[in-house]
C-alpha cells in the first residue's frame, strides 16, 4: 500500500505531462529541425574550420543541439561543458546560477557556446562574460531556438548561428523543457495557453 502511494505523485505527473504534449502545436518537425541543423553546422564549419574550437555545451538543454552539430563538424575540436540557469525546472527566470564550470582552459581559444534557446538572452550574456573574462580569444554563440522578443540592452541580442525563429510562446523539445519534462519531444513545439 505505501509503495503504491508513493508511485501516484510519480503517475499523475506523467499522466499530465502526456497531456501538455497532447494539447501543443507543433512549430517545427524533424525534418525542418533537422535540415536547419545541417544548414547551421554548414556556416559553423566555414566559420571555425581552421581555429580548434572547444564546443561549450550549456547543460541542460544544449545537450540535444550539441550533440546533433558535433556529428556535422569533421575538423578538430575540444568539448566541455558549462551550467548556468536562471530557470531550474521552472517556466520563468530568475537569478543566474552557476552550478558547473568549464574543466578546460578557454585562455587563448575560440569558444562556441552551444544552448537550446535565446530567450531574453540574460544567461547567454552571462556565459559569454564568463567566457571572456577567462581570455577567450573568441566567442560564438549558437543556438537551435532564437525567439522573437526584446531583449533588455545587456543580453545578447542575436546568436552568430541559429537554427529556428519562433514568435514569443514557451517552446519544448529538441533539448528544451517544460518543467523539467519534454527534452526529448520529437520536434519543436509551443505550449498551449492553458499550460503556461
């Protein structure tokens, strides 16, 4: 009986995430995540072919486009990761946490900073100081969502590389979540109203 108990909290989430799913539209298939991927891995390739890059991943959600745009890029590369957030599991932001740096020395290097999305740009504009502050020689920004939206004068504004444009909704899957749920949906999707 108490094992069962303790399983409900558990089903009722899942029961209920399968329903935000059910209820969102979907903006972008596979497909059309997919082909952007390549046309982005493309200009990233001319870009930083000859510079020997270390691919910042930024965890959560830059897991899903990181890993897509690494099988794209056949020149040499170092990965690391970093993990900031002003969202945890929530649909809103806050204040920036830094909960994981980079192990690798960014001094004299060209970094590309990979994320899900360019939201307000707050947290990238974050990343990117960081970045230059541990003497980057150069700092790309590339995300596979950049949204429609103002964005306050000390966040980044526009990444160098983007895969898709969305209009001001809250988005999930390719690497992005709804509560800590949907990364792995099968595409890029906008929440319904009731969900927000």
């Amino acid at each position: 009986m108490w094992e069962l108990m303790l399983d409900m909290p558990d089903h009722q989430t899942a029961k209920s995430i399968k329903q935000v799913f059910s209820r969102a539209a979907c903006l972008y298939s596979c497909a059309q995540v997919e082909k952007a991927l390549q046309q982005m891995a493309n200009v990233i390739h001319r870009d930083l072919l000859d510079e020997n890059p270390i691919v910042l991943c930024v965890l959560i959600g830059g897991v899903v486009l990181t890993g897509k745009l690494l099988t794209l890029l056949d020149f040499p590369l170092q990965v690391d990761y970093i993990h900031a957030t002003r969202y945890g599991d929530e649909i809103r932001g806050s204040v920036l946490q830094w909960i994981a740096k980079p192990r690798v020395s960014l001094k004299d290097r060209t970094v590309l900073i990979v994320d899900d999305i360019l939201d307000g740009g707050i947290t990238l504009a974050g990343i990117v100081s960081y970045c230059q502050n541990q003497g980057a020689k150069a700092i790309k920004t590339a995300v596979l969502v950049e949204k429609n939206v103002f964005r306050p004068s000390d966040a980044v504004q526009k990444a160098d590389y983007t895969g898709v444009i969305v209009e001001d909704s809250f988005v999930f899957g390719y690497g992005m979540d709804y509560k800590g749920y949907l990364r792995n949906a099968p595409g890029i999707f906008s929440v319904a109203s009731e969900d927000h």
